[in-house]
C-alpha cells in the first residue's frame, strides 16, 4: 500500500508506469482512459513531496496521457473531495 508520503508517491509512480508500460498492451494504439483514484496531487503538496505519480503520467515523453479536467477547464481543481474531519 502506497502512503501519503515521499515512499508512498514513489511507489504510486512505479505502479502507474508498471500498469500503463506493461500490463495494458495497446498495440492497435486504440484511445485509453484511465479513471483511478491515485491519491495524488497536480502539485507539491503541503508535506513537501513533489507529485511523481501525476507527473509521470502526464509527461509527454513518458506515458503522455492529458487530463481531461485541465483540457475542459484551463487547469486542475484545487481539491477533489470535501471531507469534514474531527480534528480539521
């Protein structure tokens, strides 16, 4: 399990280039849309970790994937949930 860490956005990063580089074969090069809840930011985040797993995906010379929020809407929402919690 991938936390909500420096290790942890590492690890989310091997998984998403493992999954998109060598499990999904796309020989045909048919359009793919991935929908997952990765847990990570567009953005450094305010633990100071830099988003590894979101950069990789959407780098042009990696997988190269777009998001399709940011294409619709000029730029990535600044949160994607709302939750109350007890202690803030």
């Amino acid at each position: 399990k991938s936390t909500k860490s420096q290790e942890g956005e590492e690890l989310r990063e091997r998984q998403i280039n493992l999954l998109l580089k060598e499990l999904i074969k796309n020989d045909k090069n048919l359009p793919v849309v991935l929908c997952a809840d990765l847990n990570a930011n567009p953005i450094q985040n305010k633990k100071g970790y830099d988003p590894l797993c979101y950069n990789s995906i959407i780098d042009k010379d990696n997988l190269g994937y777009q998001s399709v929020y940011k294409l619709a809407n000029g730029k990535e929402p600044d949160y994607t949930t709302w939750k109350l919690r007890e202690h803030g």
